[in-house]
C-alpha cells in the first residue's frame, strides 16, 4: 500500500484515521469480549439487579406522560416490572423504536393506522435508518495462500480443536487483518471509504481433503464499505403485536452520491490489486472481470453482491428541540415525556466512520454518567 501512496497509520481511532493498518476487535485473554461479559457478569451478584432471560419486553407502561414500567412476557401471561427512577430502553435500532411505537411514541398516523393510542406525537420515531454497506471485487490468488492451506480438512480440524480450548491460532481468527480508511477523492475532510482484505472467497471456501475433495480456487477478496452513506430508510410497524418483527426498509443507495463513493472505492481496489508488490500474488479477477469497466458493468456486480455491514443506527436519533425528528434530547431523554431513556445504537444522528461496537459502549458509560448525574469530565488533553 505504501508503494502506491497510501499512508500506513498505527491506529485508525487515534490522531491519524487515514491509512492501512491491521484491524482493532474487542478481545480479552484472546476472545471476542461481548458487552455482557465485560459489564454484566461481572455484576450479577448485585442485591439490586434481576436478569430476566428469554423476556420478551411488549410496551413500556405509562401513568400519563410519565414511564413507570414495562410489561413483558416469558413465555406465559405478561406482567409488569415496575420502576423506581426510570425506565432505560435499550432495544437497539430495530427494537428500540419498534418498542416505542408500540408504547404510544411515534408518528400518530402510522400509530393509528395500527389501533395503538397515541401518548406522545414524535414523528422521527423509526425514520433516519443509516447502515453500512459493503461490496467486493474477488481475485484469483497462486495456489497455497495460508488460508487455503489451512482449511485443509484434518488442519481445520486440529484449528477447530486448538481455538476451542482458547489456544488461539487460525480458526479462533477472522480470515481479515488488513484494512484502511481511504479517501476516494480529496475533496472530503475524512476517509469515506474503509478497505477490507479478505482471505478466500467466501462463497467458494470449504474444508478440503485429497482424494475426495479437490482444494477450493485460492483466493482473495477486497471489500469495500463506504463510510458516510447518505440514504435514509426506516422502521415500522408490522402490527400492534410485539411478537411481529418490525419491518425494515433499509432504502440502501438511494443516493447518487452512494453509487459514486462505492464505484470510486471499487476502482482503487482494482488498482492496488494491480500494483508491482500484490500481482505476486496472482491477482486475475474473478468477479466481476477485468473486461467489467462501465459504472453500469459495475453497478450491476454492486447491486448483485452488496450487503448489510450490520451497523444500523439513527432510528431514535439525539437532536435538539428544534430538530422535528429528534426523539431523544442531549442527555437520551425521550422528548415529551418523563422517566424514560433510550441509551443504544439507535440515538446516534448519523453513522459514525468506522463500527458501531465499540461507540456504543462508550455511550452506554456515558449514559450511566448522566443518570447517576455525575458532572461531565474536563476535557482531555490528547
Ligand atoms: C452480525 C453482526 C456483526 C457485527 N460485527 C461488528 C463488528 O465486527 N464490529 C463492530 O464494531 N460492530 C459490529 N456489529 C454491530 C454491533 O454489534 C452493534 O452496533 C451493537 O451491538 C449495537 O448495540 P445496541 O446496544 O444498540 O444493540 P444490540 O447489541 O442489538 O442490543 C439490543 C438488545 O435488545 C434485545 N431486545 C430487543 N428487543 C427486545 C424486546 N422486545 N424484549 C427484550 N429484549 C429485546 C436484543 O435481543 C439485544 O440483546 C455487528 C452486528 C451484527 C449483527
């Protein structure tokens, strides 16, 4: 990457987000970390906390305009779990709003439209869906790259083995270490797109064994997932039952700017792949083809391969009171009423440049600092 004028960085959430470097995860002692491992096991012996598992919450209960509690269910009849102070939502951007509206907030006419009365008119309630998206260009790779070596049948066996007694090795890693946040044009202020290695085609990879199964076409996929999508979708309901998934409409590249931002990113792809130091590697393009050139050759491969990146976030969205949409004010109060806060992904405005894991925790801290209502902390000097 160095070789064709890309910056290298040491960490992409430090002072130098732009460049290649090797990806950041959430691990301890070698492990993907969850939330739940690190901030809530550790407090189950609290006297004051009750965790209630395979609870489906159904509503939050109001007393006028004022939450008090919530009503959910375990399998059986519903009841109700009161609150003291107040009520915390945390459903995430599906739920969160979906929980909500079911509640009585959101807009009146979809609302009505459901036999749900309105408590609170807050029509920004499921509007503002943002996500990442991803889409890849597939190279052929010379035969034995590491990952294909690897899935060997008897090696991914011994890997499987090693990775479950928390040995680490190759099958307790992601098969992609190296990526970079990349300005496509140098009109923008801060990478727009990030760039993802990815070892093997990930439709095609299987355990492999001679003599009863030949080894997969090694190969080697570039993915690229622009950072500042400018599409909005929403959320909404499907019925008034809370068993019924909310209905998605994810409204991806609905701008040119989106199509524009992927194809550019596309295309550097193409060209780093092509530079001196990676064409030892092979480099013979699979999907979509060399001869795929045109914005509508590759906007055909986009639209054909192109996916969720799994970090919706906006449909609950922090703004000021004269923002129409906003749903949650600067401390993740719930606009209108009292007692209740959404502290999840879904009250960030808009997508962040990176993922959403981490943010959201650090939100989650934040967020226990304001209902403790401990001061903010002095700005660091970093
Ligand atoms: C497949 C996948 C891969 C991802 N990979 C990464 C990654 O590599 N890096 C990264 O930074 N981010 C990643 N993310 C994104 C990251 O997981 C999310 O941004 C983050 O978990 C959002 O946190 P949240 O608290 O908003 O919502 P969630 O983590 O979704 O938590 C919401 C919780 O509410 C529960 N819930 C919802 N409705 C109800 C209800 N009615 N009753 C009871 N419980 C309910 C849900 O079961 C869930 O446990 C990934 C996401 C997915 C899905």
């Amino acid at each position: 990457a160095r070789d064709a004028q890309y910056p290298f960085t040491e960490d992409y959430n430090g002072e130098q987000p732009d460049g290649f470097t090797w990806m950041q995860a959430t691990l301890r002692h070698g492990r993907r970390w969850s939330a739940a491992a690190a901030y809530l096991h550790p407090a189950l012996k609290r006297p004051n906390l009750t965790v209630k598992t395979k609870a489906l919450v159904e509503r939050i209960e109001f007393d006028g305009e004022r939450a008090i509690g919530i009503r959910y269910g375990q399998g059986g009849p519903s009841v109700s779990a009161r609150a003291e102070c107040e009520v915390i939502l945390s459903g995430g951007t599906i739920n969160s709003p979906q929980l909500l509206m079911l509640s009585g907030i959101g807009d009146p006419a979809h609302l009505r439209d459901h036999g749900i009365d309105v408590v609170m008119p807050l029509r920004g309630v499921g509007q503002n869906l943002a996500d990442h998206t991803s889409s890849a260009f597939i190279f052929r790779r010379h035969d034995g790259g590491p990952f294909q070596r690897n899935m060997r049948f008897d090696r991914v066996v011994l890997s499987l083995i090693r990775a479950y007694l928390g040995k680490g090795g190759f099958a307790a890693d992601l098969p992609f270490g190296i990526t970079g946040f990349l300005k496509t044009t140098p009109d923008v202020p801060a990478p727009d797109i990030q760039m993802l290695f990815w070892m093997g085609a990930t439709t095609t990879a299987s355990p492999w064994l001679p003599p009863f199964k030949k080894a997969f076409t090694d190969s080697f996929s570039v993915r690229i997932m622009p950072m500042h999508p400018t599409s909005r979708g929403h959320v909404a309901l499907a019925s008034s039952r809370p068993e019924d998934a909310a209905i998605i409409h994810q409204n991806f590249f609905g701008t040119e700017e989106e199509w524009e931002t992927m194809r550019r990113g596309l295309r550097m792809a193409r060209e780093l792949v092509a530079s001196p130091r990676l064409k030892v590697f092979g480099g013979e393009e699979i999907a979509p083809g060399a001869d795929k050139q045109s914005d509508a050759e590759i906007d055909t491969h986009i639209r054909a391969t192109m996916g969720t990146v799994h970090h919706p976030v906006g449909t609950c969205k922090m703004g000021p009171d004269t923002d129409p949409e906003a749903v949650v004010d600067g401390e993740l109060r719930v606009r209108g009423v009292d007692g209740l806060r959404v502290v999840d992904a879904s009250v960030m405005p808009d997508l962040i440049g990176g993922a959403t894991n981490a943010p959201v925790i650090m939100m989650a801290e934040k967020a226990a600092d304001m209902i403790l209502g401990k001061e903010p902390l002095p700005p660091a000097d970093v």
